[in-house]
C-alpha cells in the first residue's frame, strides 16, 4: 500500500470542483441517452410510477430512462452543471416533471424524506464516502425506503483498473492522481453482506459484473429488497 498523501476531508472538498470541470466540459455525450444496465435491469422489476432516490444523477441517463417509463425521481447530485444539462435534456423530452434535481453532496447526508416514503433507491458509482459514512447512509436509505422496496447499488472492485492504479487512503476509499484525483469506493462484498444483516434487507443480487457499454469496469452489483421487520 503507498503511503496515504491526503485524508480523506481533504480529498473530499476537491470532489465538486473536480467533478464541475468534467460537467463543463459536456464529456460523455455519446452515452448521455444510454441508460446503464442496472437501470434497464430495475425496470423489469419496478411496481409502476414508483418514487426513486438517485444519488449521483450526473447528466441524468439513468433519471430521464425511468422517468420515460412513468417513475419520479429524485435526482441528486454536487454538480450544478450535471444537474442543469440533466434538466435541459428532461424538458426537451418532455419529461422534466417526473425529475426533481437536488444539489447535495452525499458525503454530507441525504435529502429529507418521511419514513417509509420511496420505492427505490438507486445508485451507480457514486457513493464515494468511507465506511463509516456508508453505514450511515444505508440507515438512512432503510428508513426512507418502503418495506419491500428496492435499494440498487453498483460501484468498482479493488480489481478495477482505475482502482488498483489509485492510492488507497484507507476505510474503503482509494484516489487516483493519474485521473486528477478521482476519489472513488471500493465496494466488497463482505461489506454488503453485513450491511444487509444489519439492516434486515434481502439480497436479490450481489454479483462480480463487466460493464455492458465498452468501459471494462469491474463492478460489483448490489441489489436489495427491504424485509418487514
């Protein structure tokens, strides 16, 4: 393991403005109406007009495909300019009000939701905190989601490749220099495992996958159904 060159608090107030510069460039255009699989993959699964946290919305690929197939979604991100070209492509779609845009950043919590109040939440290599924050994201995420509802989640392995060149600063976090100081999780399956334990949610899905869209991420996805107890 290198030598940890910044903390974790450091790291993570050069997220926004990392991720605002990307955003502002309009990158990823060619994949900008391509819903990831896990979306697609959801879908079948859905109970019609469901509500649906999105954490990590970017320019909202995923957010407009449930949208186009009658859901509303909350989309969050801590980027205002994702959210803006998500907005703007929702609206020439026809589609904006099924979209509330949120700008927050995850490491500082979740927006506020009754108990008990959404279908689904949803989330695709965005959940970049420590495995302390996690935890309490996922309390969060139980409380706000329906027994019996969804909780998707997808993020690297340590064997991606972006994640095995990057510095591990430790609590399942990893930031890559080469890539300007992308922070990013390392998602185990052990860790997913005990949370569902702790939480009384039942695994549908926790899989090594490849990503479906020329990419060549390894993945680990998570999928998860809120027990009654």
């Amino acid at each position: 393991m290198k030598e940890v060159s910044k903390s974790y608090e450091e790291v993570k107030t050069m997220q926004e403005s990392f991720w605002e510069t990307i955003h502002s460039r309009g990158e990823w255009w060619d994949l900008c109406f391509v819903p990831n699989p896990l979306a697609t993959d959801l879908q079948e699964i859905l109970p019609a007009r469901s509500k649906i946290l999105e954490v990590g919305c970017s320019s909202g690929r995923d957010a407009r495909y449930f949208a186009s197939h009658g859901h509303f979604i909350v989309a969050m991100d801590f980027s205002k300019n994702a959210l803006k070209r998500m907005m703007d492509h929702a609206r020439k779609q026809g589609i904006d009000v099924q979209i509330t845009p949120v700008h927050k950043n995850v490491a500082e919590g979740l927006p506020d939701f009754q108990a008990d109040s959404i279908d689904c939440f949803y989330s695709r290599s965005s959940l970049h905190v420590d495995d302390d924050t996690m935890v309490q994201l996922a309390k969060k995420i139980s409380l706000y989601t329906k027994k019996g509802g969804i909780i998707a989640i997808e993020g690297r392995t340590e064997n991606d490749t972006p994640i095995l060149e990057s510095e591990d600063i430790g609590d399942g976090l990893a930031i890559n220099w080469k890539q300007g100081g992308h922070l990013r999780r390392i998602w185990r399956k052990d860790f997913c495992i005990q949370l569902a334990k702790d939480l009384s949610w039942e695994i549908i899905t926790l899989e090594d996958r490849h990503d479906d869209l020329g990419n060549e991420k390894n993945l680990l996805r998570f999928v998860a159904k809120k027990g009654s107890v």
